[in-house]
C-alpha cells in the first residue's frame, strides 16, 4: 500500500474519507431522454467506488423543469422516477464505502438543448453549441434577463433537488457555480450587466449563490454535505481568467468565507492546474480558497499527475484532488497507484459516452476476475 500524502485519511464534515482521491462531474448523457438514470450509471458508478475513490462527485443534474437542463440524456432530480433510479446509483456506491455527492446544476445561457435559456443578463454567450452532444446546433440564443420571478424559481429548484437529494440517500449536493453555467455568468462581470442587488460588485455577484446555498443548507439535515464548484476557465470560453488574477481570488474567497461552506471545489476546466490556477505571484486559486475561507478544498485539472496533486495536498493548497479524464480510463485510478500497476491511458473516444460505458464494464469484469483468483 502507497503512503504517500494521496492516501492519508481525511475528514469531511462528519464522513471520514480513506484517501484523498475524488472522481471530478462529468457529464455522461446517460440517462433516459426523461432524465432517469439507468443501470449503465450504475455500473459507471459503482466503478469509481469499488476502484477506490473515496468520494464521488456526480455530472450535473438538473434541477427543474424550467430552464436549467443544459443536455439532452442529462439525468434530472425533479421527480420521483428520477429518484427511484437515483436511489440505486448511490447504493451501488455506497456498497464500497465511498460517498457519493450529486452536482446541482443549471446551464443558464449554455444549455445545449433548450431553445430558450435564461441568465442574469440578456447577452449572447460565445461560440457555438457543440455539435456532437446531440443537442442543437448553432450559436446560442440571446438568453432572456432573470426577473425576480426566475430567481425565486431557480432557488426553489435547487432546494427541491437537494431534498430530493437527501432522500436518494446521497451524502451531499455541489452546486456548480463553474464552467460558465448559471452562477459562473452572474460571478462574470461581462455576463452580468444588472444594476439591482445582483449585479455590480463582487459581493453582489456572488449574492445570488450565496442565498441559494443559504436557502439549501436550511433545508437539508446538518450533516449533509453542501458544497461549491468555482472555476476560472468555461466551457465556451478556456482562457478566461478572473479579471484580478489573484486579487479577485482574493476578493471571491473572501465574500464566500461568511457561507462556512461544507468545501470548496476550484477546478480548471481546460484540465491543466498550474495554468489555470496559478498566478504569477506564485499563489493559487485552490490555495487561497484554502487559507481565505478556512474550508477544506477540492483542487482539479490534470491532477493524475500525482507529483503535482501531492504537492498541492503537501503544500497546504489542497485537501482532495478530484480526477477526471483518467478516471474515466482507470476507473481504479486509487487501487492501481496503490498497487503500482500501470495506467491505461487516457483517449479522447472515452469522452463518448456509450465507449465510457463499455470500457467501465471491460474494468469492472477485470477487477472480478482479479478479486476472484
Ligand atoms: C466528458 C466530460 C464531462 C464533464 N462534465 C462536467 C460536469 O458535468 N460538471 C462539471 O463541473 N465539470 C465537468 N467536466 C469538467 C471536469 O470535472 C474537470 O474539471 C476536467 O475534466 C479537468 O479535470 P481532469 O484534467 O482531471 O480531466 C467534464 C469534463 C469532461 C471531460
């Protein structure tokens, strides 16, 4: 067994974790067109878990039937069939000790299948929808201005799902406030261009999570796990950075501090930490989240390269790595390194879903084989 910083316990909350490896969302375009997960999540799953990650982090769900689904097949927490094959995905997990959180999610201005979107403000996001996720085609729409009314809508969705969350029996929400999405476009000064109490300043910017996250830690229990996803990079846009560079982290980490948040995902969407996440006065974003709002944090981009990820745990810049593109080709990613055996390594193909799928399956029946000899 491997002694390195990667698998030294950890507490979260009130769950001790055996190691410090998370498996990073990623969207699977999985679930029925109802947005029901099926047995092949399940298996996906129960993959990560068996394979030693102590802590999953699901791909985005979406959180009402309003606006918030961002792709076609993406799994949703709104309704009780959902539930019912939510329920099964996490007792799969569970079954291996690992904890399993749901990521929250509303695409905002990015959704790849709704013809109409809505977002803080009224501007057309950049680039075009992406072809090969089935969805629609072209540029996106001009989404419409959040009233009040949309607000209120969207804060209830997010409760709702966490509820429903709860009842699945996860063990946590993330609410995805990265990667462009809904609560990444009011953070983005030139996506919020609102005059009211949610557009201006950084603190008024981040106001809109911060109820959120406010209004769904109430209604959860105490030890249910609610944490937040920020990154600097997006989806439609991988070389934007936070205007300040580390002034602005600075500014950030300091308004988010008052939330006592459960922890701190920073991630690098382009998958790629040290550009992403590192400034030029040697700080990171992971480390001031870190040091500024006192929580523990998740770091991730490109963090199988475990030199790296063990500097930044040993370095005091993170407490969990999350992984995810070689999680998707070693499901096993903790049980290989422990056991020193090689990687498969990572090929694009796998970010299609079906040939994930298959290659979780060539995985799994491999660790049976393994496990039976
Ligand atoms: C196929 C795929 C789907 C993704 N879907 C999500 C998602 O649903 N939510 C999210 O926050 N990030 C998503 N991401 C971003 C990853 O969580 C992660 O930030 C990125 O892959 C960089 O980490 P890595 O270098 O370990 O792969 C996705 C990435 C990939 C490759």
């Amino acid at each position: 067994m491997s002694t390195n910083s990667l698998f030294n316990q950890i507490q979260l909350q009130e769950h001790k974790l055996c190691n410090r490896l998370a498996v990073a969302p990623m969207t699977r375009r999985s679930a029925t067109s109802e947005g029901v997960p099926t047995r092949a999540m399940i298996d996906y799953y129960q993959a990560f878990a068996s394979g030693g990650f102590s802590l999953i982090i699901t791909e985005g769900i979406y959180t009402d039937n309003l606006f918030s689904q961002t792709d076609l097949n993406q799994p949703g927490l709104v309704n009780q069939e959902q539930l019912e094959g939510w329920k099964k995905v996490v007792a799969g997990v569970h079954k291996s000790n690992a904890l399993i959180i749901g990521q929250l999610m509303h695409g905002g201005s990015l959704s790849q299948c709704r013809a109409k979107t809505i977002a803080p403000s009224a501007i057309q996001p950049k680039g075009l929808r992406a072809t090969e996720k089935g969805g629609l085609t072209g540029p996106f729409p001009i989404p419409k201005e959040m009233s009040e009314e949309d607000l209120a809508e969207v804060k209830k969705g997010y409760v709702q799902a966490a509820l429903l969350a709860t009842k699945a029996g996860f063990d946590g929400v993330e609410l995805h406030s990265a990667n462009g999405y809904l609560f990444d476009q009011f953070l983005t000064p030139h996506t919020n261009l609102r005059t009211d109490m949610y557009g201006g300043n950084t603190y008024n910017r981040l106001r809109f999570l911060m109820e959120v996250y406010t209004a769904v830690k109430e209604a959860v229990p105490q030890k249910f796990i609610v944490g937040i996803r920020l990154s600097e990079s997006k989806v439609n846009d991988l070389t934007y950075r936070w205007p300040g560079g580390s002034t602005t982290a600075v500014e950030i980490f300091t308004v988010l501090k008052e939330l006592h948040a459960d922890y701190l995902h920073i991630a690098a969407e382009g998958g790629n930490w040290a550009r992403e996440c590192l400034y030029g006065d040697g700080s990171s974003s992971s480390g001031l989240a870190k040091k500024i709002a006192g929580v523990p944090v998740i770091a991730n981009g490109g963090l199988h390269d475990i030199q790296i990820a063990e500097s930044l745990i040993e370095s005091q810049q993170a407490d969990l790595i999350s992984i995810g593109r070689a999680a998707l080709a070693n499901p096993d990613w903790p049980h290989r390194i422990a056991a020193g055996k090689p990687l498969i390594p990572f090929f694009k193909e796998l970010i299609k879903p079906s040939l994930t799928l298959q290659h979780t399956q060539r995985v799994l029946e491999e660790q049976k084989r393994e496990f039976s000899q």
